[in-house]
C-alpha cells in the first residue's frame, strides 16, 4: 500500500473523527442538557442511539466491505454522515435529534472495517507501528475537534454544530482521492468460505472475555466527562480545553513508537499492561482535588492508550483470515459497538441515581476486568 494512500486514508477518516469526537463529547451533552433542558439519562439515551444504528449496520457493512471494495463502502458512508450532521444542524424537535444521530450512526458504520481492510489487505503481520501512526493522526482528528468545539460550546448551538460540516465536507471530497482496490479480491468458494468464518469467530470469541467489559468501559464515559469537568470540578474553558487536548495530544505523541515496541515487547503484555494502568487512573481521577493532579492522571492516560489501541487492533487484525477481514472487523466492531448502546446510556443513569464519580469508577472497575482477562489469552498470533 503506497504510503500516499495511507496518508490520504488517515487524513479521510481523521476528519470524520474530529467530528465524531465534538458532537459526542462536547457539542450533544452540551446542546442537550444545557440549552434543550434534557436529563443526563436522556442525553446519555441520545448518544447510545448514534451506536445503535452503527453497531446495527457493521456487521453488514463489514460484509459489503469484502464484495463491493473498500472505497465504495468509504464513500457512502461520508456523504451519508454528512447529509445526517446538516440535518442535525436544523433539528428543533426530540425526535428529529435522534433520527439525525441515528442516520449518522448509519453512515459511520463501514468507515472503520472499510479503513483497517484497506490497510491490511495484504498482510496483518508488523503492523504495529503503522497502526500507531495511523490512529496518531485519527487521535489528532479527535482531540482537536474536542478542544475546537470546547471553546465554542458556549456560542449558540446551531452556529457551533455548523463549524463541524467543513471537515466533514473535506472528507467527503477527498474520499475521491482514493484509488479503487486493483484487482478486486475473489472470495473463496463456499465451503472455504464457512471454514474461514468458523476461524474468525472463534478468534472473536477468544478476545470477547476482554472485548466486552473494555467497550462498555470506554462507553460509560462518554455522555458525562465534560459535564463532570466542566459543572463538578467547575473547570473554565481554557483548563478544559488543555485537559480534553492534553490526553490525545499524548497519546498522538507517543502512538507510533508505542506501537513498534508492542510489536518487540509482545502484544498480549503490552496490551494488558497498558489496560490496567488506564484503568487505575479512571478510577483515581475523581479524587485528583488539584489542576496539577487533573493534568497528571489524564496524561498517564494517553500514555496507556497510546500502547493500548496499537496493540489490541494487531492481535485483532493477525487474528482474522485475510479473505474475510472486512466481516470479522464488522462482527468485532459491532461487539465493540455494542459499549457505545449501553455504556453511555449506564453513564447518564448512574449520574442520575446516585453522584457525578460513579461513571470513572465503574469504568475503571471494568477495565480492570478487560486486563485481567486478557491475560488468559495464549497463541502466537497475540502474543507475538
């Protein structure tokens, strides 16, 4: 793969990210609970509609990825996101908010198990640090969306959600650029092809037992961060916006040496290791009383999800048989999705219910269960 389209890839999807990013942790909870007066369990319901509709559609999504090409799929999933985020822009009513995110969720479905098939089209193996250099540019993509829409969060909302369609238009337009697959990969026959999807979904269920609790982790958090920073900790714009950059600026920093030394250190270690520090600093972060403290744990953050992403996305992809890649990615990002429908939708409630730190500990706890469990894993493929 010329490193030109890699680039141009990166570049693609990070502007979907720096949107992604926004909307779910700053701009919706922001909108919602703030200017529309809606509880955090509803908000918390609003983004989990978003993951429905996504996780709904990968599997299928993954499917048309191995018969229909990488670029096709690519290309309809950034108009569709895009024509769903201007309709969004106009939404007035309950119920046109969650059409438009689930129209959005729909649209973002293929992009992921199109973007990994792409790139590993030929081999999975080593791809450790290409891995890092890809999501240090997709980190970027998000945690400058974060810090963007943070600054204006506070600016009437349709004038703040309408900034974000520029990027989304760039990915639109530059998804062009992007060469058709020559030739077209020809799928095996269909006993090979039945053998080839037993492999992968028992590959998929050796990684679950960490695979669950780790997605529903990430997803508890999402709807309540910023409220958390911004209303409990009564943190202004600007110390705001250096945390919400700091952890991704981070984990951008450090992510493609990161992934070279998962890939020398052994993956399956660098993994666990990594999982279980972030889940420590979670579960730390609402007794952090001082700025310094705040900026100390959110760096260790980035620092363990900068070997963390690198290193899961390499065992997942050198477990999956290369002629159905783009179906095992769409089963494990929908398992993976599936955190994005409960997670933010546990974080509101639990907001709701009982106080504003539960969510970081529940997280944590979970995280915790993810490493554990991970160091059950054995074969060549993870620990390699």
């Amino acid at each position: 793969m010329l490193q030109s389209e890699v680039t141009l890839l990166a570049i693609t999807i990070a502007l979907v990210e720096f949107v992604h990013g926004a909307l779910l942790f700053v701009l919706l909870p922001t909108m919602l609970t703030q200017r529309f007066g809606w509880a955090m369990g509803t908000t918390g319901a609003a983004v989990s509609t978003y993951f429905f509709t996504e996780v709904a559609l990968k599997l299928l999504a993954g499917w048309m990825v191995d018969r229909l090409g990488t670029r096709r799929l690519l290309l309809g999933g950034f108009w569709l996101y895009l024509a769903a985020y201007a309709g969004l822009i106009f939404s007035r009513a309950t119920w046109q908010v969650f059409v438009m995110l689930a129209i959005m969720g729909a649209g973002a479905s293929p992009l992921w198990p199109a973007a990994l098939t792409r790139l590993t089209r030929e081999t999975a193996d080593g791809v450790g640090g290409l891995l890092g250099r890809l999501f240090s540019t997709w980190f970027l993509g998000g945690g400058m969306g974060i810090a963007l829409a943070t600054l204006i969060s506070r600016a009437s909302h349709p004038v703040s959600l309408a900034v974000f369609l520029l990027p989304l238009l760039g990915a639109s337009v530059l998804g062009f650029g992007i060469p058709p697959e020559t030739p077209v990969r020809t799928l095996p026959r269909a006993p090979a092809t039945r053998k080839l999807i037993a492999l992968m979904l028992r590959a998929l269920a050796t990684l679950a037992t960490s695979l669950v609790p780790q997605i529903i982790a990430a997803g508890v958090l999402i709807p309540i961060v910023v409220p958390y920073l911004q209303d409990i900790r009564g943190l202004d714009e600007r110390h705001l916006f250096l945390l919400l950059l700091l952890g991704p600026g981070v984990a951008l920093g450090l992510m493609e040496q990161a992934g070279r030394m998962g890939d020398r250190l052994g993956r399956r270690r660098t993994y666990t290791i990594g999982l279980g520090a972030v889940a420590l600093l979670l579960i730390a972060l609402p007794l952090c009383r001082s700025m310094w403290a705040l900026v100390v744990d959110v760096v260790g953050i980035g620092v363990g999800y900068a070997f963390v992403l690198p290193a899961w996305n390499s065992i997942l992809l050198r477990l999956l048989p290369a002629d159905v890649r783009g179906a095992g990615l769409g089963v494990a990002m929908t398992i993976e999705g599936m955190g994005g429908i409960i997670g933010p939708l546990v974080g509101g409630l639990l907001w709701q219910w009982s106080n504003p730190s539960s969510p970081f500990y529940l997280s944590g706890g979970l995280l915790l269960l993810a490493a554990g469990a991970s160091t059950q894993w054995r074969g060549r493929a993870v620990e390699g």
